[in-house]
C-alpha cells in the first residue's frame, strides 16, 4: 500500500507520524506514505491555488487544475482518489477495511469554504467525512484514514488483534485491567485473577454487553448476537446502569 496526501499544509503531517505504528509500518517497509505540496503543481510565481467563488459569497474556493496535475502526476492503476470533505460519506471501520486493500490510497485534501466541484465529479472515486462536526480542512481527517487503515494492513498489527477491535465485534470493549490488583481504593474484579478462563470469556462478553447497551446502544442493532448475548442484554435491561 502506498498513501499518498495532498494538501497546502504538508507539515502538519511531519509530527503525527514520526512515531507510533504509522512510523514503524513505514521503516518495516509495510506502506508507503508521501505527503505533497499542493503548491508544486499551482502556476505563476504566487503558486495560487485558490480563487473566489463564481456567483459571490464569503471565503475562497480551492482551484481545480493544480489537484488535476497532482493526481495526473501520482495516480497509480488501481490506485483510488479520495476527497476529504464534510459532505463525505461517514468514516466507519468497515470502510477502514475496504480501503487497506486498495494498492494506493491519493487523499486530497481541501482547505477554506471547499473545493470546486470538479473535483469531485471528475477526479474523485470517493469522498470521505470523518464525523459530523466542522474542522479547518481534511488534513486531520486524512490523518484520522491513515491511522486507521495502516493498523489494517498485513503485518502491522500483532496476528489476529484487529480482529477483537472494537467496531470489528460490533460491541465496545469492556474494562481492561493491569497491576496493582488495588488502587486508589478500587479493586480489579476477582473473576480476572481467579485463573478460570471461561468465566473471564464470560465475564468480558458481558461487560462489553453492558458499556454498549449504556454507551452506544444503537450498535445493537446490528451486532452480530447469540441467544445467550439476548439472554445477559434482558438482565442488563433490568440492572441499574452505573
Ligand atoms: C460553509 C459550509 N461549510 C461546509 C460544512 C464549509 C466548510 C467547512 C469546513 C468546508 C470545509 C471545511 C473543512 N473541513 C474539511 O475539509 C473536512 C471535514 C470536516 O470538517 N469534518 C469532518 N470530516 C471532514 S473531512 C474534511
């Protein structure tokens, strides 16, 4: 996989990922990740890449041709372009999925009050909303994609733990505990010490159960439940939520 991210503000990117997973993918040679000036494909000596906008209003318009240029320039076969916007679709795990099997990811990011439609309509294959919340411009958003699609990819994470990933099971995560066994007057559950594992499996499914009927009830919906889930989830439907 390579990623490729385009946007005005390339240093933004610099700190967000020389470290972490993303920086350790990178150095194993797992993915690809170059982060572009929009300015290099603007024209003239200002390197304008935004202009006002056809018909009036307030703010500025990012400029078709240089995002034209740019993906002319980086675009591979397969390769699949993609428009950070807040009219995009929503941002989901399962989308997280589909786009770690894409071969090269171009994320263009826009800045000011958008990008000219044109963009959208005649370069893009996708255009992708974070949440539905206002931001300055798509570079935390493509950071947001490239996080989450880099922990996808093949051997990057341990075996099998994207598997147990919240949002994968379809519930949230239960408590997770570490030494000391007291702290702060609060002690760790004694199922976790006792040494039973299918009473700590038991015990886990049913937190999870319980923090997403409380927290995120909706994903219930359409998580993927047993007739013992049912069962634990009409008990908890009884219990006082804490
Ligand atoms: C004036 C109307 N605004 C549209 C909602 C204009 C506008 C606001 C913010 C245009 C661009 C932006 C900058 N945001 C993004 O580029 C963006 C974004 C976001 O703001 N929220 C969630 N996901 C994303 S992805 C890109």
């Amino acid at each position: 996989m390579k990623i490729d991210v385009v946007t005005i503000f390339p240093g933004m990117f610099t700190g967000a990922f020389a470290e972490g997973m993303v920086a350790r993918a990178r150095e194993a040679g797992l993915c690809g990740l170059a982060v572009h000036d929009l300015r290099q494909w603007a024209e003239g000596r200002h390197q304008v890449t935004d202009d006002y906008a056809f018909g009036g209003g307030p703010g500025m318009v990012m400029k078709p041709e240089p995002f034209f240029r740019a993906v002319g320039e980086l675009k591979v076969p397969g390769g699949r372009v993609i428009l950070m916007s807040p009219q995009g679709r929503p941002f989901r795990q399962a989308l997280a999925a589909e786009l770690a099997a894409a071969p090269q990811l171009v994320l263009l990011c826009g800045r000011y009050e958008g990008v000219d439609e044109r963009v959208r309509l005649g370069l893009c294959d996708d255009e992708i909303s974070i949440g539905d919340y206002v931001l300055t411009g798509g570079e935390l958003p493509a950071m947001v994609v490239i996080d989450a699609v880099v922990r996808l990819l093949p051997g990057v994470l341990a075996e099998g733990s994207a598997e147990g990933d919240s949002f994968a099971t379809g519930l949230l995560e239960g408590p997770q505990y570490t030494r000391p066994r007291e702290f702060a007057g609060m002690a760790v559950p004694e199922v976790l010490i006792s040494g039973d594992h299918g009473a700590v499996a038991r015990w886990r499914r049913r937190e999870a159960l319980r923090r997403t009927l409380a927290m995120r009830p909706e994903l219930l919906a359409s998580a993927p439940l047993t007739a013992e889930d049912r069962k634990i989830l009409a008990e908890l439907g009884q219990e006082p939520v804490i």
